[in-house]
C-alpha cells in the first residue's frame, strides 16, 4: 500500500495518517464499550515536526487507566541514528523520516483481569526530495495476567493464531517466538513480562520468508491491530466480575513493577519517543497509575504466586490441551 512505487512522500504520509487514525478509533470504542466509560483526549505538537493525540480512560469501572494513543512524527534523522534504528541509508546521506503508529497499554482495576498491550507501526526514510530509501512495519500484541488462568493464554494466543494464519501460517509461530524473546526483563535473569502474543519489526515488502507484496503486508499489519476484539474481549467478559483478596490485589502491584522496569529500560517505543521529542505524557501512558516493589521471596510451592510465575515459560499455549 503506501510502499508502492509512484506514490509521492505526501501521499503515503497522508495514508499512514488516515490509516493509524482509523485504528485509533476502533480500539477507543472498543475499550469503551467494555467499561462503559469514555476517553478524553489531549493533541500535542513535536518541535521539529509532527504531533499527536492521545486518549486516556482513568479510574474507569473495569480499566483503571487505558490508553489509545496515535502519532505521526517526522523531521531529520542523524545517520547513525537511522542505522541504530535498522534503516538503510546511503552513505553520507542525511535523511528525513517519518513514523506514525498506534500504542495501547490498558491496566484493569481487578487482579484477575489481566494487563493487554498492542501497538502497530509504520517508519519511513528518504531523502530530502521525498525519495524513498527504507521503510517498515513493527508491531504486535501481548498479555500480561496478574492471576494464574492458563485459559485466558490459551484463549490469547489461538485467537492470534487463527488471525494470523488467514495471511500465512508460518507468521504465528515466527513472530510468537519474537515477542517471547523481546518481552524479558534481562537484569531480572531473564524474567518474561508476560505470557507473550506476537511481535515483529522491520517487516519490509518481499523480504524475509514471507515475501509479502507491500498490500498484503499493510492488510497483515492491520489484522493484528485489530486483534483485540477476539483476543482479549471475551477475557475481560470472563474475569471482570470475579471477586479477588487482598492477596490477589497485592500480586497485581507486584507484576506491574515488573512491567514498569521493562517499559522503562528496554523497551524500543518509550526509548524512540524520549529521544525524538514526543510528549513525555503519551511516551508514559504505558506505565500503570500504582505498581508496587517488595523484598523478594521464593514463591510457596502450589501458591498463586508460584503458579503465575511458571506461566512466564514460554509454551506452545495455541495447541495446548
């Protein structure tokens, strides 16, 4: 779609902008239907080109805090600063980018729902003459449960996999093995953040395995931005009403700390976003409004903690029994 040949840097701009702005509105009313509550919304603008709108649910009766966010930021990007992306560059060339995309990070107030993150996105390079030099698409979609309900990641991942299949059946375990590998907590000996999805970046028309003719690439991308639908609704059905401890509140506090260390040390969006300007509010939706860090103990054997601990191992959860 907006990596044809012939469309000019305006026109595919122009694409991309009507296209994260579509998705944006699905999720907002997606979300809203299942609280019940509404989004307000704050624009912003980026010294050095482009700008934003982010949408925030806060204190709502089933999300706590639920963001939807949409941006497109453009302006120049330093070589070595292309190159730490991935991009290809010439030699010497200064280029000029653009990136627009959509992040959604929802934190439920009950324990037992579990914390859902999903963001798709689309980065160009050219020249100053709106020559194309590189672009790609990244995304993807994970859980992140605060109770132990192995249904609810089997429910997530055959729910992505029947999504993904419908484009090509080698994208759901290429791209589950990618989001269980991005999603750690290195300094925590590894720990995952949750129990996975899919994830990819730097999906290019005809490249790698898949070979995707640039509309059935763009269609891939869009299927996954619209995951959440079948992936996560009927979880929030299931869970919403279901009574919980104090015990189960104080998990919940624990395992989103866990979540804050890895949005705030390594994940790629709020490294990218700090660095390019964006408004350090939106950068930031993804952080939860109370977390908790407590001396760590081992978990008792047989206990919710432990059982929700053993989760984080990665499975085949889509054709599990």
């Amino acid at each position: 779609m907006t990596m044809a040949k012939g469309l000019t840097r305006t026109a595919r701009r122009d694409l991309m902008a009507a296209w994260t702005a579509q998705l944006q509105d699905e999720i907002t009313t997606f979300f809203e239907r299942l609280d019940g509550g509404h989004f307000s919304e704050a624009a912003w603008d980026r010294q050095g080109g482009g700008g934003g709108r982010s949408r925030l649910l806060s204190d709502g009766a089933v999300f706590e805090k639920a963001g939807v966010n949409r941006a497109l930021v453009e302006g120049i990007l330093p070589p070595e600063a292309a190159k730490r992306l991935g991009g290809n560059v010439p030699p010497d060339a200064t280029p000029y980018f653009f990136a627009t995309g959509v992040s959604v990070v929802v934190h439920p107030r009950s324990p037992m729902v579990p914390t859902v993150h999903l963001n798709v996105r689309y980065f160009e390079l050219t020249d100053a003459d709106g020559q194309l030099h590189d672009a790609w698409y990244g995304g993807g979609t994970d859980l992140t449960p605060m109770h132990p309900f192995p249904d609810d990641a089997r429910h997530f991942h055959r729910s992505l996999k029947w999504a993904c299949d419908a484009h090509d059946p080698r994208l759901y375990p290429a791209h589950k093995a990618w989001c269980d590998e991005y999603f750690r907590n290195l300094h925590r000996a590894n720990e995952a953040r949750g129990i996975g999805g899919v994830f990819f970046d730097h999906l290019r028309p005809g490249e790698g395995p898949f070979h995707f003719a640039p509309e059935a690439l763009h269609a891939y991308v869009t299927t996954v931005g619209r995951a959440l639908d079948d992936a996560y609704g009927p979880i929030v059905h299931a869970r919403r009403d279901l009574p919980y401890t104090e015990r189960d509140k104080a998990l919940q506090l624990y395992r989103r700390g866990r979540y804050v260390e890895f949005n705030l040390v390594h994940d790629r969006g709020t490294i990218f976003g700090l660095q390019t300007g964006a408004r350090t509010e939106s950068v930031l939706m993804s952080l939860p409004p109370l977390a908790a860090w407590a001396p760590y103990h081992e978990p008792a054997q047989g206990s919710i903690e432990a059982e929700l601990a053993a989760m984080l191992a990665p499975r085949d959860w889509a054709t599990e029994a």
